[in-house]
C-alpha cells in the first residue's frame, strides 16, 4: 500500500531503476497508449521484472468513487479516492469535436479566494504527480475520448504543489509519455511570484494563466486575502519572464464581480496595469461570470455591466474573452468544485 506511485517517478528516473530503457518505454507505453491497469497485464514483459515492479510500485493509487453527467452540457465530473480516502474531481468538458479536462492538484485549497467553492474545503495535501495523472487516465477510459486540452484550473493551487506539478507536466509533455503538445496545456494560478519564476526554468512551455481579478493591491487584498501576500507588480514581473522565456500563451483570468470589481473605472485600471507591465504582447483577458456557490455572499456581475467591462477592454487593443460556463448543474463550474 505504501510503495510509490510508478508514475511519481519522472522517465528518466524510472529508466535507472529497470535494466534498460526499453524497458522503460514499454511499461510507459502499456500505461498511457495500452491503458493497462496492473503490472500483470504487460504481458511482454518477463515475468520476474513483472514481479519486482509489483513489489517496488504501484499503478493505480486511486478509485474513481463517482461519476456525474451533466444532461445539459454533457460535462462528465469524475470524482477519485485516495488511499486514505481523500476525493478530488476533475471534469470532463466537450467542446464539439475536442474535449479538455479541468484536472486537481491538491485535495482542499488554502488560498481561501473568497469567490471559490474549492477555497471552502480545509486543505488536506498536495496529490502527487501519479495521483494527479491517473485522473486523465480515468477520463479517457471512462469516456473512451482522447483528451486535446489539460487546464490545471481543479481544486488547489497548481503552484502550491510545485513538485506534483512539474512531475506531471513532464509525463504530460514528454514523448515517453503523453505527448502533450505544451500549447494544449494550461497552468492556472493564483499568482505565486517566486514559483513563477522558478517555473520559468524549467523548459516547459505550457500556457500561463493568471487568476488576477482585482487591478490594484487593495482590492485583490479583500477579494484574495491569502494571495495578495504577493503584489501585484511582482506578479507581473514574474509572469513577464515566463512569458518570454516559455513563449505560448499568456491569459489574465478575471472574475466578474457585482459591484465588486465590474465597474468602469476597474477596467481601465485594469487595462492600463497590463499596458504598463510591458509584457511580450498585449496579454489576453478571460472574463469570468461567477459562478454560483453556495454559502458565498459575492454575485455575478449584471449582463450590461460585463458587456461594458470588455467593450471597454476591447477599446484598448485587448483580445478579451468571456469564458463560457459549463457544468452547473453538477457543480462542477470553474470555483464551484469542492
Ligand atoms: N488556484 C488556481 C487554479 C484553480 S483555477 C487559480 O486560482 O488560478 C480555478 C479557476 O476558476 C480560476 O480561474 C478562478 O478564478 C475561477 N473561479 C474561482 N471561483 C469561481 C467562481 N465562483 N465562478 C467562476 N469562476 C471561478
């Protein structure tokens, strides 16, 4: 029960331990092209290395406990089990001819967002990188789809979870692996400046997406109490070397809030923060209808108001989104898992 996850171990790491790569490759290929499950079932393996893998890891470190689907959306919330017998979702979103899925990276959240449902869940501990993939491996099989996109936008906070994070995007990316290409992938957060910066040295290239929701220090303190330990300048700062070292995308999340941040005045603030920052390019902004949470006094912002907020972003050269919201009926709506 206590061995490691196999997966836990990046390629690399677990090439040392077998005696050749291609053993390696085989076992990779039987867990993400083959779907194997258990060691027995990587039958051109010889039977002692078969028997010493089962000794050393394990393959599946989780159950999948439930599944919801939306009948409105055809949103899928899967929901997994720890060992201990921790749950954490993830959540399966089809968009016409291709699928993404929204995955966790730790069971609970302490950043208490005061908007976000996940924040309303006592942290428990950072999933580690086999506990983290094994969702992907659940969606795809339960689904019998091929997943295009993977967000890091579940519960946690991605960068909280640096190792269980990086470990992952390693499997995710790499052609040992998954072969994810690094642009069909997207790391949310809520702004940790040094693991930003840490982040950009590792060579991953994924998308960045910063949950900033407040133009200036005081605002994002009474919105994002935990977060805002970071300023915003140095977030920026951070964010900005990411950009030009990895290249991608680079996206500003941005909760609509009634009466809270919506206002004009908010807006062009916002636009002339991000214009001052002096990013590569112009970033873009994904405005984000709340979500309904219950338990939470914050409201969605009013349809004239949000039209007015990215009007006025668009006025100012932004390519501005609304992200469109998927799974409420599950509660599986971006800031409504928990
Ligand atoms: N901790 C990371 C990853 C979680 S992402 C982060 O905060 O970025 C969760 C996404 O859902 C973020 O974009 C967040 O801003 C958004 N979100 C949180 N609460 C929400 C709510 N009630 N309605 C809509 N979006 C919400």
């Amino acid at each position: 029960m206590n061995s490691p996850h196999i997966l836990d171990l990046e390629f690399e790491e677990l090439k040392k331990k077998l005696p050749s790569a291609f053993r390696a490759q085989q076992i990779a290929d039987w867990i993400f092209t083959k779907g194997a499950e258990t060691f027995d079932e990587m039958t051109n393996l010889p039977q002692d290395l078969r028997s010493s893998l089962k000794r050393d890891f394990a393959l599946r470190k989780t159950t999948l406990a439930k599944t919801e689907l939306s009948k409105r959306d055809g949103t899928l919330k899967l929901i997994l089990q720890t060992q201990e017998g921790q749950q954490y979702p993830c959540v399966f979103l089809p968009h016409g001819h291709y699928q993404s899925l929204c995955i966790s990276t730790q069971v609970g959240c302490a950043w208490e967002c005061s908007f976000c449902a996940s924040g309303l869940v006592k942290f428990e501990r950072n999933l580690t990188p086999g506990e983290i993939l094994e969702q992907i491996l659940y969606a795809e099989k339960t689904t019998g789809k091929k997943i295009r996109n993977i967000l890091f936008m579940g519960m946690g906070e991605p960068l909280a979870n640096y190792a269980g994070t990086v470990g992952t995007i390693r499997w995710l990316t790499s052609l040992h692996g998954m072969g994810f290409q690094p642009s069909r992938i997207v790391l949310s957060t809520t702004g940790l400046a040094p693991q930003i910066l840490k982040l950009s040295k590792e060579n991953l290239r994924v998308n960045l997406a910063l949950s900033l929701h407040a133009p200036d220090d005081i605002l994002r303190k009474k919105i994002m109490p935990k977060s805002s330990k970071f300023p915003i300048k140095d977030v920026l700062a951070a964010c900005k070397t990411y950009w030009q070292e990895n290249g991608g995308e680079f996206t500003i999340e941005y909760i609509l809030l009634k009466d809270i941040n919506d206002q004009p005045a908010h807006a062009e603030a916002l636009a002339n923060l991000l214009t001052s920052a002096r990013f590569p390019a112009l970033p873009k902004i994904n405005l984000i209808p709340q979500n309904p949470v219950g338990g939470i006094a914050l409201g969605p912002s009013t349809e004239s108001r949000a039209k007015n907020f990215f009007d006025l972003l668009k006025k100012r050269h932004f390519i501005v989104h609304t992200r469109k919201p998927q799974g409420q009926d599950l509660e599986a709506a971006c800031g409504q898992l928990q």
